[in-house]
C-alpha cells in the first residue's frame, strides 16, 4: 500500500511547535536528522527527531505512526547528554552523528555546537579504553556465525552476519579514530573508509562483502578484512584480552 502524501519537514516543525507548547521553556533544542534533514526523503521515508531539555525535566521518547510515516523521536536531559558525549561507548559514534547533521527547527544551534565540542574534546586514551571494553562484543561473533553458516549449510543466512560484521566494525573504527559517521549503511562504511586508521585494504573489502551475494566470495573477504582488524588492534595498542581459562574471566 502506498504511504499518503506527507510534507516531513512541515510535521517536524508541528512536532516541534506541540511539544514546546507542552514543556515551555524547559525544552531546550529539537530538531530533525537523516534524510529529511538532508532534503532526501522519499514518500517512503521515515521520520527521525531528536529533543533535549533541561535537566528533571525530561519525557520520554516515542514512536508514532502519521498517515503511514513512521515518526520516531528521542529525548534527552542536557546533562545526561553532555556526559554521554563525554565519555564515549558503542552508542557515542551514533549520538555524535546525529548532533552533526540535526537540522535545529527549535532553541539555539550553538547549544548544539557546544555539545559537539564535547565529544570533540575527549581524550584518546577514552576512545582505546572504550573499544578495549566494547571489542569483545563486536565483529567476533558476527564474524564466527559467518563461518557456522558455512559449515552448517546455512549459506542464504551468511549475508546477513556480513553486513553486522561490516556495522559492528564500522562502530570500532568511529571508537578507534574518535570520529563519527553521518549515513547508515552502505554510505557510512565508505565514509569510515576515510578515517585514518582502517584495516589494510578496507576501502576495497568492506563495500565488496558488502555487495557480496555468495557465500563462499564473501567468507574469503571476510576473512582478509578480518584478519586485518584484528593486526589494527593489536598494532594500536588496543588490547582484546581473550581468557584461557574460568578462572581468568572478568567477572
């Protein structure tokens, strides 16, 4: 069924105009990201919202349906986002991402930039400390199940554990250089593509698994890009500790 008509910008800005109605002046920002902040929505396209208010003051986020446009929106306290920008984990690359393209329809804009400079002014060691935690749980298991499919027979599913090796990596490498990307996907892999440190060849192997259909092509790219990542780690000094015993885990 196709979606009705509907003008995302103009119900954004009514979004707005509801909610500032309902919380004065203790909402403090609210804006809108993804492709209708870029003006590339489709008839298709959701709808993406971000607010923040002043602290005690918050409410919770919701998701909504308007004439068959999804309409999703998070709410932040100004405090809580300030120390989540501070203080970076798998989720800051993404909070940093939106806060750079959030096209501001309420409040300052400069509110805005100062909580960029923020996450901008987070130390390195924080990022190597935050991916040393976070690496454990990214590509590793991804990566395995690639292989499970294989050898189970399970090849029309090893695609799907491709594109979460290329997401979870994606998310390393943002913690890994400090930096953030703004495109989903396909897109924010090869702005990832750009960061200083990639695994070698990754500008070539992520968009190639990316695209990658069969399963036996895809686990061979896999593989190499991969085995790269992991020589990246252990090359910046970021350490995967890998128990060898009950007794040794971090519980």
């Amino acid at each position: 069924m196709a979606p009705q008509p509907v003008d995302r910008l103009a119900l954004a800005r009514g979004v707005c105009e509801r909610l500032s109605a309902a919380h004065g002046d203790a909402l403090l920002l609210g804006g809108v990201y993804g492709s209708v902040a870029r003006g590339e929505d489709t008839p298709w396209s959701d709808l993406e919202m971000l607010f923040a208010t002043r602290d005690g003051h918050g409410f919770p986020g919701r998701n909504l349906l308007y004439r068959g446009t999804a309409v999703g929106y998070q709410v932040y306290e100004e405090g809580a986002l300030v120390a989540a920008l501070g203080k970076p984990d798998t989720d800051w690359p993404f909070r940093m991402g939106v806060l750079g393209v959030l096209r501001v329809l309420h409040g300052d804009p400069a509110r805005r930039e100062g909580w960029l400079d923020v996450g901008r002014a987070v130390p390195r060691e924080a990022f190597r400390a935050a991916l040393a935690e976070a690496a454990p749980g990214l590509v590793v298991e991804s990566y395995g199940r690639m292989h499970s499919c294989m050898l189970r027979g399970a090849t029309d599913d090893l695609h799907v554990s491709a594109i979460e090796v290329l997401l979870e990596m994606r998310t390393a490498l943002c913690l890994l250089n400090g930096r953030w990307v703004t495109h989903d996907y396909l897109e924010g892999i090869l702005e990832a593509a750009a960061f200083s440190l990639v695994p070698e060849g990754y500008a070539r192997l992520a968009p190639a698994l990316w695209r990658e259909r069969h399963a036996a092509p895809a686990l061979a790219l896999a593989d190499e890009l991969v085995a790269g990542y992991r020589r990246l780690l252990e090359r910046e000094g970021v350490p995967v500790r890998d128990a060898q015993s009950v007794d040794d885990l971090d519980l």
